[in-house]
C-alpha cells in the first residue's frame, strides 16, 4: 500500500439523515400559544374590531359566564347524548351490515348498491324527512347521526372483511372451527383496524351533522348555541362555541386512539 | 389410519390442474410430493384436507383415526398461518377450543406441544416477535395439538433460510421418530424430500400425474445430508424432474 500524507486522509462525507420526524412535544403547544399571543395582541392594540374577531381573553370570558350561568352542561349534554347514542348505534348497525355484505354473497350483491348509492348523499339533506318521520325532537337528529355513522361504517367493515387473509380462514377450516367461531375469532379480529379506521371517520363525520343538525332546530345544543350566538353577532360566544367544538373532537379522536392503541396491542 | 387417493383429477375453469392421480397415504410414514412448479402439488393437498372437493375420484379414509384424535386431517401451511392478535400459546388454543376439552386438560395439551417444540419460553409471545423457524414450529405444535393422523405440509420449510431449514429438519425428523406421525409432505426442494420421505412421489408438469415413485429403505434417523447414497437418490430424482421443470418453465414464460 502506498504511503498517504495524513493531510489526504479525511473522513467520509456523511450524507445520510433526515426524512425522519422525530418527536419535538413542545413545537405544538408553542406554536399555539403563539398564534393566541399574536391574536389576543392585535385585538388590544385595535387592529381589530372585537365585533368582527373578538380577542381570545374576550372568548374564554363567554365560554366562563357559560359554565357559571350552568347552560354549558345543558348544551353540551344535549349534545353528547344525540352523538353518542346516534353513532353508536350507527357504528354498531354498520358492523352487521358490513359483516353481512362481506360474508354473504347475497347480502354484498343485494345491498351493495344500495350502500353505494345512499353513501354519497349528505345526510343533513335528509333532515327534513327525518323530522317529518321522527318529529322535530330527538329523534330527527339522532337519525341523521345514525345514518351518517352507518355507511362509512358498512363499507370500512366490509372491505375490511375482504382483507382479511383467506389463508387465515382456510387454515380456521381445517381445523375444523365451526363457521361462527371462524367470524368471531378469525374475520372479525381480521377486520378490526379498518372498522377502526371508519370508526374514526364515522366520528367526525357525526359531528359535522350534530352541529348542522342543531342548527336547523334544537333549542339545547352546542350548535344551537353558536347558531344563536350568531344572529345576535355575540361573536366572542360563538368563538367559545366553536372551541367546545374543538376539543370535543379532539376528545374523540383521543379516545378513539386509546381504543386502537388498546385493541390493536399485538401489532406492537 | 392410511389415506387412499383414488383416480382424483381436478380442473379449474379450463386449466386441468391433476389428472386421474391414484396413491396411498400409509400410516406411520411420509410421502414427500415433488414436482414442477404449477403441477397442482398443493392443490392435491387441498383435496386430500377436504378443504377443496375433486371433480372426479375420491380420497378415502381407510379405518378409524387413532383414539384421542381431535382433528384427523392436520395442515401445516408454507407462511405459517398463524393469528397476529394471539400469542403462541393462544395460537394453539385456537385449534382446541371449540372441542369439548376441561380448561386443565386444554391447557396440559397446549404446555406439552410447547414443550416438545421447544417453545415453552415463548408461550406469551406474539407472532410478529418470532422469526420465522419459531413460527413454524408454533404451527407445528399447532398441529401436533390436536394429535392428527395426518399431517398435510404444504412446503413448510420454504419460507426459512438454509440453516433455519436444516435445523428445522433435524427436529422434525427427531420429531417422526418420537411420534412416528403420517404426513404427506410437498416440497420443491430434492435434499428435504429424501431426507424426509419414505416414499417420495414424482409429479409430471400440469396436469399433474403420477410421473413415478421411490421408496427409501433407510431410516430416517440414519440419514445424513450428504449421504452417498441419498445424493444419488437426488441426482435420480433431478433426472426424473429436469425436462418436466424445464417444459414447465417455458409453458410459465408462454402464458
Ligand atoms: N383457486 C384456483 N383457481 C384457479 N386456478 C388455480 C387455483 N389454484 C391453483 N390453480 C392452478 O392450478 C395449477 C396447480 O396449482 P398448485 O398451486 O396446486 O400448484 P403447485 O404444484 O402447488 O405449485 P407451486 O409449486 O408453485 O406451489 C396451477 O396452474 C394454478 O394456476
Ligand atoms: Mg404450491
């Protein structure tokens, strides 16, 4: 080997790294916090006017004469009671449905269309005949939660059906696993990160149509309380509305994720 | 219990996958399948399984399964088929559950397979932690659970590496020698198939008949890779197979 001078010997140019995220907790909060500085700034130094984007401070005072007049828990339970009840038995009726469209021939033939065709129509579109046939009360709304849960949900279930390895279900057969025990054991565990997934999609599609719906008639309701905020240009309460509105469906989200991170363990 | 396969011939659509194969499955020994690729190797195991009906003949059981047999017709699939969402253990309790079993004798079965797989450490494990020699071993013990009196192996060792395989092999051979299980054994590979075999069965090119057959007298115990006598038996066996694979593979260029 011939002699090199040690000025030619020089380390390898390191060109690697990047396109990796790693986690920084504190980016996300700071940038909130400054976005809220900036805000709640320019509406004390007037740049302004509080009628057209009331300061920050403005709307979390709204948001506290809300909680001590005792009206928050009155509209965010009429709230979470027509989102829990309407999604869930929405979620729930789409799991069947799904299950049935991806096992039985008939069902997917039959209904298939059917699904396809209905999937598309915004439900709120329908809330006039949903009042016609469930009154203008409870029902109406939780009917077109129902409806908006129930098809994103078919056909996540469904499709989540088809996924599922049939080497998997060939193997359930031949050890003789009775066919209920194949569903249960083998498809529906099989299917459960895409029912999931259109449970979180299903979740947000809700709360679109909870505040639409609240909007069109409902004297409690988060959405009846921005809608009235609203028309009497209170703006600092309809921002306030809008918040609630915000972390309800980060709570969602949240509590969604726990039940993937919880149901979902083995893939680790 | 012996397994007799009777002028079976499969077609799919217009493809004729197996033509009129006639063979007999007999207890306490294994039949290694061989054959070009494509030559319905598995699809005669499928048959055999009942996991798929033949269009024409019949497989036959012939006498009662041994005493105590859950599941007299067993499967051992290439990638292992195991669930992700249980653990090994749970994997093997999935083949025993919905038989009329006490809880303490489902779980003395499920600790003595683990044991005779040396996967004892490993019972809470999830497949996604276990390469994939300790995979098949959980399908082995799978399989040993439910004390079949034939296995089906499907190309077991195919998804493993050279020396995963050849450890592999080693157990499963000390395992035949304990058990003295019947198995029907596919496999593309010469070296696994006289190592394994005691009758080895040559499949012709689609549509697969029985293009010839070889018995190999010497136990399995005795048997060394790089027998003499076995590294002729390949040598014969590739004589047998070279045109069919190679007509099978310009056939798979054509299509
Ligand atoms: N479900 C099916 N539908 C239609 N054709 C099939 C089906 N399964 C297998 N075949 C065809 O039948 C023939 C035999 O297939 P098979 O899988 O049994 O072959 P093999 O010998 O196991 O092949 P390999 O060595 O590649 O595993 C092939 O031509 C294949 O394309
Ligand atoms: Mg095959």
């Amino acid at each position: 080997m011939p002699d090199v001078r040690p000025q030619d010997r020089r380390p390898v140019p390191f060109r690697g790294g990047g396109f990796r995220p790693h986690p920084l907790p504190w980016a996300g909060p700071a940038v909130f916090l400054v976005l809220l500085a900036v805000w709640e700034g320019a509406a004390r130094a007037g740049l302004v006017s509080p009628l057209v984007l009331p300061a920050p401070s403005a709307a979390a005072a709204a948001l506290w004469s809300l909680v001590e007049s005792g009206r928050l828990w009155l509209h965010l339970s009429a709230s979470l009671q027509r989102l829990v009840i309407g999604w869930t038995l929405g979620t729930a009726a789409g799991i069947g449905l799904g299950l049935c469209i991806g096992l039985f021939s008939l069902a997917r033939a039959g209904l298939g269309p059917v699904v396809a065709a209905l999937f598309p129509i915004p439900k709120i579109a329908l809330l006039p005949l949903f009042i016609i046939w469930f009154g203008i009360g409870e029902g109406s709304k939780v009917a077109t939660l129902f409806f908006g849960a129930l098809f994103p949900t078919i056909i996540a279930t469904a499709g989540g059906v088809d996924s599922v390895d049939r080497t998997l279900i060939r193997m359930g057969q031949s050890f003789g696993l009775p066919w209920r025990d194949v569903v249960l054991k083998i498809v529906l565990p099989g299917a459960l990160p895409a029912i999931l997934s259109g449970a979180r999609i299903s979740a947000s599609i809700a709360i679109i149509l909870l505040v639409a719906a609240e909007m069109i008639g409902a004297e409690y309701g988060v959405g009846a309380y921005i809608l009235l905020a609203g028309n009497m240009m209170a703006t600092d309460q309809l921002i306030a509305g809008v918040a609630l509105l915000s972390v309800m469906g980060l709570t969602v989200a949240f509590l969604i994720g726990r039940a993937e991170r919880w149901l979902l363990r083995w893939r680790g | 219990m012996n397994l007799s396969i009777e002028g079976v011939s499969h077609v799919y659509g217009r493809t004729t996958a197996l033509d009129d194969i006639t063979l007999t499955v007999e207890s306490g020994r294994v039949l290694c399948l061989i054959g070009p690729s494509g030559c319905g190797k598995s699809t005669l195991l499928r048959l055999i399984g009942g996991l798929e009906r033949p269009s024409a003949g019949s497989v036959l059981q012939e006498g009662a399964p041994p005493p105590g047999c859950l599941n007299p017709l067993t499967y051992v699939f290439q990638d292992f088929a195991l669930l992700p969402w249980r653990t090994v253990a749970g994997n093997v309790a999935l083949a025993l559950e919905h038989h009329r079993l006490g809880r303490a004798e489902r779980a003395e079965i499920i600790a003595d397979v683990l044991a005779r797989t040396k996967l004892a450490d490993f019972r809470d494990a999830f497949p996604r932690q276990l390469s994939g020699g300790m995979k098949q071993r959980v399908a082995i013990a799978r399989a040993l659970a439910v004390r079949p009196a034939v296995m089906l192996m499907d190309e077991p060792l195919s998804a493993l590496d050279g020396q995963t395989r050849e450890l592999l092999m080693d157990d499963l051979v000390s395992l035949w020698e304990r058990e003295r299980f019947t198995a029907v054994y596919v496999t593309h590979n010469l070296a696994e198939a006289v190592r394994l075999g005691h009758t080895i069965v040559v499949l012709s090119r689609r549509p697969g008949r029985v293009h010839a057959t070889l018995t190999i007298d010497r136990p399995l115990a005795d048997r060394q890779p790089g027998d003499a006598d076995l590294e002729q038996h390949v040598a014969h066996l590739w004589d047998l197979m070279r045109a069919e694979a190679e007509a099978a593979d310009r056939e798979v260029l054509d299509a």
